[in-house]
C-alpha cells in the first residue's frame, strides 16, 4: 500500500491488515518500541477545518516517531492560486509523507501522483476512508467481524460517509442499507459500478433500520452545504435516529455518529447520549486505525 485515497481502491486484504494492526496499536499504545515515522516530517494540509482528524494524525504521527508540519491554505501559496500539482512537486522533496482534508477528490490524487510520497486523504467531498476504518475498527470491537452483519445509514446518503461506507460493502461480506429522501441518495451512476449486492438504498427509514446490527448518522449539512442549510434540514428532518427507531433495530445494536453531532436533528440527545460510548470510541479509533495507516504507508 503506497497511499490511502480512498477505500475504493483497498483490497479485502489491506483492509483486514488496517484493521488488525490497528486493534494491535491500541492494545499496546505506549509500548510498542517500534517508531517507524522517526527522523521523518509529514505534512497536514487542510483546507477545511478539524477536530478529531487534525488531532489524531498530530498525536499519531508524534508517537511512531515523526515530526508533523501543519499545514492550511492561507500558509501555502496553494492559497494564492498555485497549481496543485506545483506545490507537490516542491513538498516531495522537503517531506516524507503528506495528509490532505480537502474539497476535490482529484486533488488529494494530483497530489499523489506528482509528490510522489505516502498519502493519506483525510476527507474530500467525494470520501472519507480513515472514517470508515476507525468506524469497522470499532464495530469488530463491539460486535465481532462485520461478515454478515447489516449497518443501516440515515440521513444524506450522497456525502462522503455513506459513498465510502458503499465501498467497504463492496469489499466485505456485510449488508448497507442507506436510508434517504430520493434527491439525497447515491448516484445511479455509482451504484452501478460498485457491481455489489450488498448494498441497498430506500426512502423507508422503519425497513431499513428493521433488524439491523448498526444504525449510523451523520450531520444534514456538511462542510461547503451551509447555503442550503435551512433547505436540507427541511428535506431530510425525519431522517433521525430517536428512540423510535433504535427500538426497530436489533436488541443490543449499535448507534454510531462521525461527529460533530447536532443533537435534535440527525440524532436525539437522548439516544446519543444513551450510546456515548460507541460513539466516542469511532472517535478515539480515529488514532488507532490512522496509526496503522501510517505504519502501514512506513514500509513502502
């Protein structure tokens, strides 16, 4: 594995290794001798804001050895109109490795490919993959192997968490059902293309969240909607996960959010915090999972 662009492009294989190195790095966070990242700088470029990706790659990143340059537009020429592939091109030969939260797909790939280092896409509106890895991380800690199990989406299932979510439907054998008004699911385009029956997608929020292992959320307006903020929550306002609906999903299942959460719209205050617990692990396995990736990424 030379980057991690998106989980599209991982194998069954890479993301089992992901996987379980990084329930190996939580086991034994703090006494591992091994720092491959020492004598070695990697570069955080964010164009949008972050909480949890800016801190656990930081924290990462620090404790296999590295040293870590934070990075955004307004510190770069990148803010002043240079090209994409000119700034990798400088990048690549100062840094070691390179993680970019950004808008367009095609950037964190142009970056790839003329920087010629490790990299690492820590969100774009098109995927969000260490999400979605810290997120199987945490439901094979709570539940077991995800094989067979079925993870229902609610909300705005055309956003970046839901399409990456897809994607390790198509890689693994469990079941996504992605509940959503019609004008908020996933492209046609790209359901044909993940060439999988493992994923479903509806408007019918009881039948997707009957039965299932694990119900998940995410916010109505993510970065770069605001303008259509008040629009969408009309839209999407009754796709919420709320007592009602937790009590239609299987006994025991877990209630997830990538926060920041918005209590009262995509998910109650009473539901989140009645599973704070889950939540805040998928939080917490952020560094985990993502200092697996970059151990992974060391060795190449």
């Amino acid at each position: 594995m030379k980057n991690l662009l998106s989980i599209e492009a991982l194998t069954p294989a890479c993301i089992e290794a992901i996987l379980d190195l990084a329930v190996k790095m939580k086991s034994m966070r703090g006494c591992l001798d091994a720092h491959p990242l020492k004598h070695k700088c990697w570069a955080l470029i964010f164009t949008k804001s972050s909480t949890r990706t800016r801190v656990s790659f930081e924290v990462g990143i620090r404790e296999l050895g590295g040293d870590v340059l934070f990075l955004n537009p307004n510190d770069i020429q990148l803010g002043r109109g240079e090209p994409i592939k000119d700034t990798a091109r400088v990048l690549g030969r100062m840094i070691h490795g390179a993680v970019i939260r950004t808008f367009a797909q095609s950037d964190v790939e142009e970056f790839a490919q003329y920087s010629g280092l490790p990299t690492i896409n820590a969100l774009t509106d098109q995927e969000h993959p260490c999400q979605i890895l810290a997120d199987l991380q945490t439901i094979r800690e709570k539940l077991g192997r995800i094989e067979g199990k079925v993870v229902t989406f609610v909300g705005d299932g055309a956003c970046n968490v839901p399409v990456s979510w897809m994607w390790a439907a198509a890689r693994l054998d469990f079941q996504l059902r992605i509940a959503a008004p019609k004008q908020y699911q996933p492209d046609a385009a790209l359901l044909a293309r993940l060439r999988t029956k493992n994923v479903t997608v509806t408007e019918d929020l009881d039948a997707a969240a009957d039965g299932a292992d694990v119900l998940y959320t995410d916010v109505w307006v993510s970065m770069g909607k605001e303008d259509e903020a008040a629009y969408r929550m009309a839209q999407l306002g009754s796709y919420q996960i709320n007592s009602a609906l937790v009590a239609k999903a299987k006994p025991g299942a877990l209630v997830m959010h990538c926060l920041p959460a918005y209590r009262g719209k995509e998910i109650t205050d009473e539901v989140m915090e009645a599973h704070a617990n889950t939540i805040f692990t998928q939080a917490e396995n952020r560094l985990h999972a993502q200092k697996a990736i970059l151990s992974l990424l060391a060795r190449h």
